[in-house]
C-alpha cells in the first residue's frame, strides 16, 4: 500500500502506436509512446492503481502506481584496474608532469 505523499512512479500510454504520426521511422511508429514519471503520490493507492501524482516541478500527472520509493539502479559497470593507472598518468600530467 502505497501512502499519500510517497514518492513514487508511475506509467502511461501516452499515444497508441496506431495514433502516432506517419512520419516517423517503421520501427518507432509500431510501438506506443509511453511515459514513466515520478513525483508525490496525492492519495493513497496500491500499485497498479490509476493514480494522479504532483512531480518535483509542480507539475500533475496521472498514471498507473508502478513502484513505491523509486531509485536508480544503474552503474558505470565493473571496476577496471587499468583505470587507476590511467588516472593517475592524467594527474601527473595535468600538475605539470616532470617540469
């Protein structure tokens, strides 16, 4: 369940794919234009419920709850040793190197 004032995201079909313009590339003009946006939860819901949310610029938007304390779960991958090295050069280089 899902708290007024929560911070979550939420999803909506913005335009169907057959409602899209025809001037755009095949591949881009068979699927939906979707949004997912996150903001304030301005009433208590449960996910998968249609639900009206304030973003952080004030603006409203509805859509279906689709997760509760969103957060970005991305990385810039594993560690490669070999930066640390190259790090360093870039350092030394840009102190002035020897000189």
């Amino acid at each position: 369940m899902a708290k007024k004032g929560d911070w979550v995201r939420i999803h909506r079909v913005v335009l169907k794919a057959e409602e899209r313009t025809a001037k755009l590339p095949e591949d881009t003009k068979a699927c939906d234009l979707e949004m997912w946006t996150k903001g304030t939860l301005l009433a208590d819901a449960e996910i998968g419920d249609e639900v009206e949310i304030e973003t952080i610029v004030g603006r409203r938007e509805k859509g279906e709850l689709v997760e509760v304390g969103p957060y970005y779960t991305h990385s810039y991958g594993v560690f490669v040793p070999e930066i640390i090295e190259i790090d360093k050069q870039l350092r030394k280089i840009m102190k002035g190197g020897d000189k």
